[in-house]
C-alpha cells in the first residue's frame, strides 16, 4: 500500500476496498500497541500505590518503635536519677 501523506490512486471498487482495509489494519495494530501501553501504565500505577501503602505502615511501625524506646530511655533515666 501507499506511504504516509502519498496520494493513492484509486482505480476501482477494489482499490478503495483493498485501502480502506489497509487503514483499517493500521489503526487496529496501533490500537493494540496503545492498549497495551495502557495496561502497563496501569500495572505500573498499582504496583506505586502498593509501595507507597507499603512504605507509609512501614514508616509508621518505625515511629511507633522510636516511640517506644523513647519512653525507655526516659524510664531509665529517671530511675539513675533516684
């Protein structure tokens, strides 16, 4: 079939048919390709929002820890201090 932006010389109803599908294919395989670049973005959106999730119950165990040596530290120095 014709390149882009060339003029394609049509002669007959099969010629037109034979382009029309030719476009079609085209417009169907670059579908595909933006489908699937969509479910990998997707993909790759989940996979962020679980590691933020992650990250965040993480970072919140972390404090609760400091917290509670925190509390430690003062207890013993408040019984050296008796």
């Amino acid at each position: 079939m014709a390149k882009k932006k060339n003029i394609v010389p049509i002669n007959s109803m099969r010629d037109l048919v034979d382009l029309v599908n030719h476009n079609s294919q085209v417009l169907d395989r670059r579908t595909k390709k933006l489908v699937k670049s969509a479910r990998n973005v997707k993909i790759l959106c989940f996979i962020a929002v679980g590691y933020a999730i992650y990250t965040a119950i993480e970072c919140r165990k972390q404090e609760e820890q400091l917290y509670q040596l925190s509390i430690k530290v003062k207890k013993l120095e408040h019984n050296e201090g008796e």
